[in-house]
C-alpha cells in the first residue's frame, strides 16, 4: 500500500498483460489496484501503465519473458573483478539492456577489501572505461559499510540512492543483498556466502523485493546468470553501445553493422585504442545472438 503496509494478494490466473508475453504479469514495482472481496481476500484487478521496465528472457529458447521490475528510477549493477568475476561481456549486455529501455545505470564496483593490487588496478581501469563512456562508477565494501566511521566517507553512495527508486542487480554473489542490509543498517534479508569450490554465488536471494528507506526504495533481486537481453534488431545493436553509436556517424554505409564493411569508423576506432576490445567484444557477441536467432 502508499502507507508502506504489506497487502497479501491474489492474482487471477488468466490475468494477462496486453502485449507482453511474459511468465510474471505483476512485477516488483507494479502500482495496482486491489479489490477486497466479502471473504476478506485481496485480489489485484488491475495493473497501471509502467513507465519503464526491464525485461529478461526466460530461457534462451523460450518466446516468454520475465519481468525483472517495473517503474524504476535506476539500475545499480553491482560488479565485482573477482570472488566472483563479472565478466565484461555481462556488464555490457546489462547496460545495453538499460539503454534499450532508457533506465539509467550505475556501476557499483564492490568486494574492494577483497582484492589484491593488481586487481584493484583493474578496477580502476574499468572505472575508467565506464565513466569514459558516460556511467557513472562507484567503488565500495559493503561489508564495511557496516562499520559506522566507513560509512560517514561513503555520503556518495548514500545520496545515489535519496528519493530514487533504485534497482539492484548482478551476477550471484556480488553483494547485493549485503549492500541492502548495509543500507538499512539492519539485517533486511539473508545473504549467502560464495562456494568455496567454485568462487561463486549461491543464488541466495531468490525473488525480487522491494525495501522502503526513509527516502528512496530498493529492489534486492536474485543474482543472474547469463543475461537474455531483448530481442535487439541486428542495425539496432550499436545504438544500444553509446561509445560505438558516437563514432558510428562516421561509418562510410548508415546501416554499417560494423563487421566487414568498408570505411567502418568503428573498427577505425577500435584499431586506434578510442574504443576497448572488449567493448567491441561484447558488441559482437550481442550481435551474434541477433544472428542466430538464439533468443527469438
Ligand atoms: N569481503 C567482502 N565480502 C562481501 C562484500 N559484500 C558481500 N560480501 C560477501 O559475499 C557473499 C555474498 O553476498 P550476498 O549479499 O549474499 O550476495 P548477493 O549478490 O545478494 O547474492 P544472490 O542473492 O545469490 O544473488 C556474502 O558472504 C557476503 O558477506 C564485501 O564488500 N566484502
Ligand atoms: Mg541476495
Ligand atoms: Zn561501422
């Protein structure tokens, strides 16, 4: 409810959304209305228009699509360089996606307690590249943000998230829900640790939810695997990479794909350093899917 009161709900089971298939047709962050029956049962009637969403692909071949969250003001990415990795090519599928939906995203680098030098570097480097591109980056330790003196330096994270609607996202294990609980100051909901075999996370959290803070809202959201993205049109790719759609004006065809074409200022660009490989990289990799097919 507005008061911030939680309200059990029922949902008819042929209640469909029009024109998005998708396997959840009420989705955190959803404003409804609810009719209270004689029998005292809550049934929601009604789903107001969203103003942005971000969507997921059930299943590579699947046709449905999940509906990761509804009406969001921010999608803050939580990454971390290792324990576990988020790969490059994840985190830039992920910030097309939010492109492709005009969500705005931030980059969360945490774990920074965790990691040695070098790693630290590569951080830094990311954060860089990220910034370059137009994202704002921030690193953090949410465990030590537990610690109150840690905390008071951190004003920076704490405003990013005032009177926003603020989506949390990654990979397993990254800390998302370690962030929440930070956030409140109080545990909010459970966290996992990583597997000690495989450096990974253990899908801990397991449905999406939303927590009220004195000024802002936050969606903890179960950790993801591969990332389905949308159905992109193979021209459309690029538009969703804003470092590769600056330079694209200078491409010699307007419909340059930005592959084996002549006078392609991208690859240009890419030769000279202007653009990262593994940008680029994951450029490619999203286009390869339009190709095949895959999540048609
Ligand atoms: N050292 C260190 N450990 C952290 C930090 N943030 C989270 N962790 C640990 O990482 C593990 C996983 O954290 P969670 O918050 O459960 O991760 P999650 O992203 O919510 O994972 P899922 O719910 O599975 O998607 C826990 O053991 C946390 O204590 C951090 O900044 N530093
Ligand atoms: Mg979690
Ligand atoms: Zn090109």
């Amino acid at each position: 409810m507005d008061d911030g009161t939680n309200v059990e709900c029922h949902i008819k089971g042929n209640f469909r959304i029009r024109g998005i298939r998708s396997t959840n047709p009420v989705a955190v962050g959803d404003f409804v209305e609810v009719q209270t029956l004689a029998d005292g049962t809550n049934w929601i009637t009604e789903i107001e228009d969203r103003k942005n969403y971000i969507i997921r692909k059930s299943t590579n071949l699947s046709k449905e699509s999940h509906i990761l969250a509804a009406n969001i003001d921010q999608v803050a990415l939580i990454v971390t360089v290792n324990h576990p990795v988020t790969s490059t090519t994840f985190i830039d599928r992920f910030l097309a996606t939010c492109e492709a939906y005009r969500v705005r995203a931030i980059i969360i680098f945490n774990k920074i307690d965790l990691l040695t030098d070098e790693e630290n570097e590569q951080v830094e480097e990311l954060r860089a590249l990220y910034e370059s591109i137009g994202y704002k980056t921030i690193e953090i330790s949410a465990i030590s943000l537990q610690n109150t003196e840690y905390r008071a330096q951190n004003t920076d994270l704490l405003t990013l998230f005032a009177g926003k609607t603020t989506l949390l996202s990654g990979n397993s294990g990254v800390g998302k829900s370690t962030l929440l609980n930070a956030l409140f100051g109080k545990e909010m909901t459970r966290t996992g640790k990583i597997s000690d075999a495989h450096d990974k996370g253990m899908h801990t959290t397991t449905f999406s939810e939303m927590y009220f803070l004195d000024d802002g809202r936050i969606i903890d959201t179960p950790g993801i695997k591969g990332f389905g993205t949308i159905d992109f049109e193979r021209e459309e790719v690029g538009h969703y990479f804003r470092d590769i759609f600056r330079v694209s004006r200078d491409c010699r065809f307007g419909n340059c794909t930005h592959t084996n074409e002549p006078g392609c200022a991208v690859k240009e660009a890419v030769v000279r350093g202007e653009i990262a490989v593994s940008r680029y990289e994951s450029y490619l990799s999203l286009l390869g899917d339009c190709e095949e097919g895959k999540y048609r």
